[in-house]
C-alpha cells in the first residue's frame, strides 16, 4: 500500500532512521518466548511482576509464541489500512513491549522505522493495559497528560488509538494500536476506536478461540 497516493498529507521525511529500541531478559527476538513454570520477573513493582508472570504463564498455557506472526502482521496491517495510519501493533506487554503483529512504512518511504520491541514505560499501551479500556487520542497534544511521551519526539506521532487484549480469565495480555503522525479529526475518533476494538477482538479470537458448542 502507498500512503503517499492514498493519504497525500502525510509528507515523508528525507531520509529514512531506524528507531533502537532495546530488548532485553527473557525476551529472544529470532526463537519467541523463552519460558518456563516458575520463571521470575525482575524489575518490576510487585503488582506489575505479578501481572507479569500471570501473562507469561498464561501464554504458555495457550501455546502463544512472542515471535513476530504473519498472521498478527496481516492484521495489523488490516487495523491501519482500515485506519487510514501508517503504523498498526499487536502488541504483547511482557518484559517489554512485544510487537508479534507489525505493520508500518517501507524502509525507503522517508518514515521512521520501528524494532519489534519497545520499553515497557513508553507510548500510550501502557495506559491502557492499565485501564483496560480502549484509548482514542486523535491528537495526543490535546491533552497535557499525554503530549510528554517518548513516542512523540522519537517518532513524532500526533494521533493514538488503542485497545486492550483481555482473555476471558481477565488477565490483560497486551493491546493492538494504530498511530500515525498526522492528527485526526474528533469527528472520526468513534470509527477508528472501533477498529482497534474490533482488531483486538480478531487477535484474541486467534490467540484462543472460543469452544464450539454441540
């Protein structure tokens, strides 16, 4: 997809960066999700390495790898196009921010370029995983409260939409996104929050599907 024919307000930048953001602990980007029964979570407050550990066991329960997913990769690009956004997440909050799903610009399109991982304390996701509640900033400098973010000035994302990935157990695995570095009119902030929402509920169905009632 073209963004420069389909969106021509988005001006890409002269040249192309790419966007370090570090990894680290249990984390191993090229195998997936390295874990096991008992495993403990360093550097963490007690209630988030709790949370933390329920997510990790969880996973394993479900058999769900932290490697990057054609699958999740698809449907992030799906949440963008659908968006009208450059950038689209599946996003798994463990010891950092784990993008399974990934959909952004080309390397060569002028537009930043982003790593498959991302502190646990930067972006908008944080937020929600702990409100479990969707997040629609059509422009992240309306609010004081989330102007002062990492993400703005690396990145120089305007606009925000995400939504949380709750398992029916109640534990909050992560969040699907789109971001963008253009505003959005409030006008259209309902639409595209339910197109994360709706994402969201794609990933989940993917991740553990429902049982079959007979």
């Amino acid at each position: 997809m073209s963004y420069q024919t389909n969106a021509p307000h988005l001006v890409p930048r002269p040249a192309p960066s790419v966007l370090p953001l570090p990894q680290r602990g249990l984390l191993n980007s090229s195998q997936g999700l390295s874990i096991s029964s008992g495993t403990t979570v360093t550097g963490a407050q007690p209630q988030q390495a709790s949370e933390l550990a329920q997510r990790y066991a969880l996973l394993e329960r479900l058999g769900v790898s932290a490697a990057s997913s054609q699958d999740f990769d698809e449907l992030a690009r799906d949440m963008a196009e659908k968006a009208g956004f450059l950038y689209g997440f599946v996003n798994l909050f463990l010891e950092e921010q784990t993008f399974v799903g990934l959909h952004q610009p080309s390397a060569n399109s002028g537009y930043i370029i982003v790593t498959r991982t991302m502190s646990r304390d930067h972006g908008w996701c944080p937020e929600v995983v702990a409100r479990k509640k969707a997040l629609p900033l059509h422009d992240v400098h309306a609010s004081p409260r989330f102007s002062g973010n990492h993400v703005v000035d690396a990145v120089g994302i305007q606009s925000y939409f995400g939504a949380p990935l709750i398992h029916e157990s109640g534990t909050v695995l992560g969040t699907v996104c789109v971001i963008d570095p253009e505003k959005r009119p409030l006008s259209d902030a309902r639409r595209i929050r339910d197109i994360t929402i709706n994402g969201g509920a794609q990933v989940l169905d993917r991740i553990a599907p429902a049982p079959v009632r007979r």
